[in-house]
C-alpha cells in the first residue's frame, strides 16, 4: 500500500527480514505475487536467498508475512493521521478522505495490496483471504467508532458505506493515476453523512472544500 513509508526507520539500517519484506511488497503490488519470483525479491533487497528461505521457508510464508507486515505499517500510518486530524467525529469520517489524497499523490501509491492479493488468490478461503479480512475489520472498527461517537444511529452501517467509498476511490486512483478519486468520494461520504447524522454534515464544494 505504501502509504506508511515516511513512519517507517530508514531501510538501509533495516535488519534483513524487514528488507526482504518491504522488497517483497514494493514487487507485489508493482508487478501481481504471481509474476513476481523469489529471485526477484532477493535482487531487490540484496539480501541471499537462503537467508529468505530460513526467514519465511517458502515464496507463501513470505507472501503472508509481507502481507501482515504492511497491513500493520498502513494501519499504523492511517489511524494516526487520523487521530491528527481532531476536531468532531464526523470531521475526522470526511478526513478520511484527505488522507487517501496524501497516498494517491505519492510516487509509490500501487493501490491496496490486499485487494490485490485477494484478486490473485485462488483460494478465497485461505490465508491470504484470511489476512486481508482482518485487516479489513481493524480498519472497519475504526469508522465504526467514529460513526458512532458522531452520533450515528446506524453506526455500523455507516462504517461499511464509508469503506465502500474508500475502496472505490482506492481502485479508481490506481486506474486514473490521480488523485482526484479521493476528492469525489469526499463529496459522496459527505452525502452519506448528511443522511445518516443529519444536515450538519453538509456536502463539500466540487473543490474539495470540507
């Protein structure tokens, strides 16, 4: 996802098992898991292949473990600059969005890898479905605190339709190269808002003004 990079220490410093990681991740959502070797990865981070292979015992194991390990930095990244932006819980639903403009604009932005991961796997039962479900949850309480401290009678609902919008904005930046998705799923959210907690939460501008 490579929205947490800048939270992220310095990898030249990084211990061996984090730049096969991070290597393995940039690949992944650069070029799809399936296209992309374990000689790749090892080019990438210049760590030996053996050392891959007693870290993570198979090109699965890694598959799995960079999975979990950008989960953890995204979420890391996303909740904190969400509890940044203050204010009212209905300000910090429609700050969502703001924050998915920060990531779109990046250099490095390949989409969702677990959306990625998910569309490959053959297995929609398996682990890779596994991890990406609970990463989709942890993200899902977060909305759903936040819709509730808002005041939302519904607060799950609305969790659900504001991670829709959020999923979509994801993949249509990715096809667009552009940050605007985030600015038109503003104006969505926004709508939601209003339907949900009442007219406070009014629309924001075709500008992106809150």
């Amino acid at each position: 996802m490579r929205g947490a990079r800048s939270h992220l220490e310095d990898s030249r410093d990084a211990p061996p098992r984090r730049l096969l990681l991070e290597a393995a991740i940039r690949l992944f959502c650069r070029g799809g898991i399936g296209a992309t070797s374990v000689d790749a990865v090892v080019a990438e981070s210049g760590i030996a292949r053996m050392t891959l292979y007693n870290h993570f015992g198979s090109k699965e194991g890694l598959v799995l473990a960079a999975l979990q390990h950008e989960g953890a930095a995204w979420r890391t990244w996303f909740f904190t600059r969400l509890a940044e932006i203050g204010g009212p819980a209905r300000a910090r639903l429609i700050g969502v969005f703001d924050i998915l403009e920060e990531w779109f604009v990046r250099d490095d932005y390949f989409g969702c890898a677990f959306m990625n991961a998910v569309l490959e796997a053959r297995n929609q039962d398996g682990a890779v479905a596994a991890i990406t479900f609970a990463h989709k949850a942890q993200v899902l309480e977060q909305l759903r605190a936040l819709a509730a401290a808002a005041g939302a009678a519904e607060p799950d609902a609305l969790a659900q339709q504001i991670d829709l919008v959020m999923d979509g904005a994801i993949v249509k930046a990715l096809i667009k190269r552009s940050a605007q998705p985030a600015l038109e799923a503003k104006i969505v959210a926004a709508a939601l808002l209003v339907r949900h907690l009442g007219a406070d939460a009014r629309p924001p501008s075709a500008a992106g003004d809150a």
